[in-house]
C-alpha cells in the first residue's frame, strides 16, 4: 500500500489529501467475497455539470475542450468526493473518502518489480485499481438517464457517438479524449461482467497486462500504462510531466511527449510505441524497442536503444547511450 500511495503522491501533483479505510479480508466492515483480489466503495458529492466543466478546462485537462457547453447525458452528475476535492468542488477537509478492501485468502505477490509465481496475483495492479476508483475512476452506465459519473462524458460507441447504454455479453465502448476519433483503450460494457469503469476483455499495458483491468491473472505484472494515467488526468487529477519511479510502458499505437524520466523512472518504448522529445535525467531510464525521437541524455541518465528500436537525434549531454 505504501508504494501505491507513494507512486500516487509523486504522479499525482493536485494539492489535497485523500483518506481511505484499508481492509484485509474485508471492506467497510464486511467480508469480501471468496474469490475478490480487491474492493472499493466511494462516498459520492453530486455537482453540477458546468462546474465540473469550468474545473477540468481550468486544469486543461485532456479531452476538457471537446466537452459541450451543455451536459451531452441525461441526469445528474456525480462524483467520488475525492475527485471533487481534486477539483476544487468539495472542501479538503480530512473527511473520509472511502474504502478499499482485499483479499487475505488469495495469494498475493508483493514485490513491486518481481514476477509473481504462477499462482501469485501482483498486488501492486490490485492496489492501483482499488485506489484509484475511490478517485472517480467509475462509470454509472447502468445508472442513465437517472445520473452518470464523470468518466462517462469520455464513453464511445463510435466517432462522435457517445454511450449511453450497458451491453450483453462481450460487449465493450471506449475512452476517446476527441471525441471518439481515437480509441485508448476498451471498457466493459455488460454489468454481470463486472465493475463498467474496467478494460475489457484487456487493457492498453503492455500484453494487455493492465492495473485496470475488469480482471486479473496470476503470474503477471499488472502496470499502470500511459493510457491510465491520461484517464486520470481527464479525471481531474493534474500529474507530473517527469516519471519519478517504477516503469510507465509506451505500448504499440501509443505516442508520448515531453516527458522527464527522473531519478528512479523508467520509460520503457514497446514495439510500434513512440516517444518524441523526452528528457533523461540523472538516475533515469529510457529503453527502446520502439520509436523515440529528440531524446535529450543528461548526466547519468541512460537510454538503451534495444533490438528493433530506434532513437534518431538523440543529444548526449553527459549521458549514456547504449545502441
């Protein structure tokens, strides 16, 4: 827990404080269920739409200016109230926020950066997963046209089309920032499937191994990928444009800009991946087995361009390049 909440506290940079319960085989006073990895329950704040609007596009939020300027959903809007504190719409008073709960049955790997065994689940992805939906990360789908959450405003069927309706079985829409041009990633759409707010049937992470995932296998790592953190941030949560520790993954199709990779990151490039203008600085890592464009090497930092990758007008500035 003290990894996850500190990963947050540096990727994250709003200024207030989060408080949530942390159960063990339970959740606000009640047992988990048998076969729960993890759980969360959130204390909601309603608000207006043209408030939650003028908040997201004062923080420039990805997505904000393609919001109209009348609600596009029917209903009320709500939200968790730790995302209406990261939004300046519910007072950063101490007050708690909400509940997390998992499993003390199952078995958990707890290393952050170790392969879990075969029969291991990676509890760091369950703790990323259960946090940030007490943030807001949580649709209302099932609940329109009674009331819908913030996250549905970025909920697509097609180009220009947004989602207003649960699915059957298999079912999914997606998240697009403009709107619905471009797909970052799908999310369940049938409510017997589980939670509507997950990737299914996986993830943009690389191997479709994502922290927010509907669901979890044993014996992978489930990382917080690019797309996850451009959720939150269309969320209401402002982040750091620098990786201050554990590995954020470019995966095929997706395209990074102007981060710094600071002492203890890692930006790892996949295959079909491409990063331009990135910055290393003194502790950082940048592999690349993708594309990677204008990457400045301060002393210290290291960038290792794998097999298959490229890294074209790279400027060395006291670094290290591996090719």
């Amino acid at each position: 827990i003290d990894y996850v909440v500190n990963y947050f506290d540096s990727l994250f940079t709003n200024n207030v404080t989060i408080n949530i319960h942390v159960g063990y085989g339970e959740i606000s006073g009640h047992a988990l269920g048998s076969n729960t990895l993890g759980e969360s329950e959130s204390y909601l704040v309603s608000a207006s739409y043209s408030s939650a609007r003028s908040a997201l596009q004062a923080q420039s939020a990805p997505g904000a200016s393609t919001l109209p300027s009348s609600s596009p959903l029917p209903g009320g809007l709500y939200l968790t109230q730790a995302e209406a504190k990261a939004l300046g719409l519910s007072p950063n008073d101490g007050s708690l926020d909400g509940f997390v709960g998992f499993s003390s049955t199952l078995p958990f790997s707890y290393s952050a950066t170790a392969m879990p065994a075969s029969n291991q689940y990676y509890f760091i992805g369950v703790a990323e997963h259960e946090i940030s939906e007490v943030m807001g990360r949580m649709s209302f789908l099932n609940d329109i046209p009674s009331d819908y959450a913030l996250m549905d405003l970025y909920r697509y069927s097609s180009p220009g089309i947004r989602d207003l309706t649960t699915g059957g079985q298999g079912s999914t829409a997606y998240f697009s920032i403009n709107n619905g041009t471009t797909n970052l990633g799908t999310w369940n759409n049938q409510t017997s499937n589980g939670d509507l707010g997950d990737w299914y049937p996986q993830g943009p992470a690389p191997g479709g191994n994502d922290a927010f995932n509907d669901y979890s296998s044993p014996g992978v790592i489930d990382t917080l990928s690019a797309n996850d953190i451009t959720l939150m941030e269309a969320l209401g949560w402002n982040s750091v444009a620098g990786i201050t520790s554990g590995t954020v993954y470019v995966s095929s199709g997706q395209i990074s800009s102007g981060l710094d990779v600071l002492n203890g990151g890692i930006l790892d490039i996949l295959s079909g991946g491409i990063a331009n203008d990135i910055t290393i600085s003194n502790g950082g890592t940048q592999d690349v087995s993708g594309s990677a464009s204008g990457t400045i090497i301060n002393s210290g930092g290291q960038d290792f361009v794998l097999s298959g990758g490229t890294d074209s007008g790279a400027l060395i500035s006291g670094g290290e390049q591996d090719v």
